[in-house]
C-alpha cells in the first residue's frame, strides 16, 4: 500500500523559510514522479511542483517558479519543497502525491501559514 | 496549459436522487497509447482527495458502483446515480496527458438536501 507521510508546515513570517517533507512507502520510490498539489483555504487544487524519478528534472508552476526548490533523496524515500521568501498568498495546504501505475495517490497534507 | 471547466459549481441532492458533474477540456485528453487521462477525484470534508474514478470511467477498486464517468476527447461526466449522505464533499476532475503537470477543474460541491 503507497503511504506518503508530509511534514514541516507551520507558521512563515513573509520573507522567511520553510522545507517541507514527504516520506513515502510501499512502492519503489525512485522510479516514480513525486508531485507537490495545494489547496489554500476554502479554495481548489493547484499543481506546485514535481521531480523525476532520478531527481534530475524538476518542473514548477508559474506562480511559484523561483520561490521553490523542490528536491529527493532516493536513499531516504523522501522527497522535498524548499519555500524560499514565501507570501502571503502561499498559505495553503500542501499534498504530496505521486501516480502509480493508473492510481493516484496523496498525503495528508501539512498546513503552511505565511503571516507575520 | 490545459484547462479544465466543471459544472456545476455545487448541486443539492435529494438522498436517492442522480447527480450529474460536467468537466469540460481545453484540449483533447486522448494520449497517441490510446488511454484517455481523465480522473475524478472526491474531497470529503477535513480530509484530502482520494481517486474515485480513472482513465475517464475505471472505478477504483472499493468504489461502489453508484460511481460512473464517461465522455471522450475534451467532454466527461460523473454520475452518481443514487446519491447517499456519505457522497458529499468537493468532486475534482484532473488531467495527467501533460504530466508530470497536472491540472484540475474548479471543484463541484455536492450537499445533501
């Protein structure tokens, strides 16, 4: 059964740092796309961010490109959203997620509040 | 990028009665393999998305049979044929042909009258 176990959120002042984690079970991790998705309050989803499997490409949406970095570490089954100078409007619930053969699998989301 | 338009924005459903969700494409969701990317997914309240439905039709395993989606190309629909209090929440239709950018509809909110 794929588990993905999302960590880090919390309260950001505007302009601070955040790294958010997500650890992952139950299928081989390194060969699988890992995606980032939110959801801000009261709001629908919205595609972040993802990586390959080897870590080597990594794709952004606009509305974050160059705010975040996302990264894994295969050793660890983890993957990473690095939230640099973060703004108000990134306050949100962010899911790990990761599509596993024709199943679409999330987390259960950590909570970031960007707010000072 | 490709958009994705559902209608209604929330529908109100009498226990028992069919529920109809549109998702409408900007693009055609047919990939060159054949497959049609096209999911549903339902967010219950205070919990995060699960799959419902993939590749425009295919209930996930444990999805009652209640669940169905259909269409083709750049038009789908969910339909629940008899809705029951456990069915409410925010239905999300979501395309993976550009993965690993994936993009969602609006959202339809389903309430029990």
């Amino acid at each position: 059964e794929v588990q993905l176990l999302e960590s880090g959120g919390g309260l950001v002042q505007p302009g601070g740092s955040l790294r958010l984690s997500c650890e992952a079970s139950g299928f081989d991790f390194s060969s699988y796309v890992m995606t980032w998705v939110r959801q801000a309050p009261g709001k629908g989803l919205e595609w972040v961010s993802a990586i390959s499997g080897s870590g080597s490409t990594t794709y952004y949406a606009d509305s974050v490109k160059g705010r975040v970095t996302i990264s894994r570490d295969n050793s660890k089954n983890t993957v990473y959203l690095q939230m640099n100078s973060p703004r108000a409007e990134d306050t949100a619930v962010y899911y790990c997620a990761n599509k596993v053969g024709a199943t679409f699998n999330w987390g259960q989301g950590t909570l970031v509040t960007v707010s000072s | 990028e490709i958009v994705l338009t559902q209608t209604p924005v929330s529908l109100s459903v009498s226990p028992g009665q069919p529920a109809s969700i549109s998702c409408k494409s900007s693009q055609s969701l047919l990939h060159t393999d054949g497959k049609t990317y096209l999911h549903w997914h339902l967010q219950k309240p205070g919990q995060p998305p699960q799959l419902l439905i993939y590749e425009v039709s295919k209930r996930v395993s444990g999805v009652p049979d209640r669940f169905s989606g259909s269409g083709s190309g750049t038009d789908f629909t969910l339909q629940i044929s008899r809705v029951e209090a456990e069915d409410v929440g925010v239905y999300y239709c979501m395309q993976t042909i550009q993965l690993p950018r994936l993009t969602f509809g609006q959202g339809t909110k389903v309430e029990i009258k």
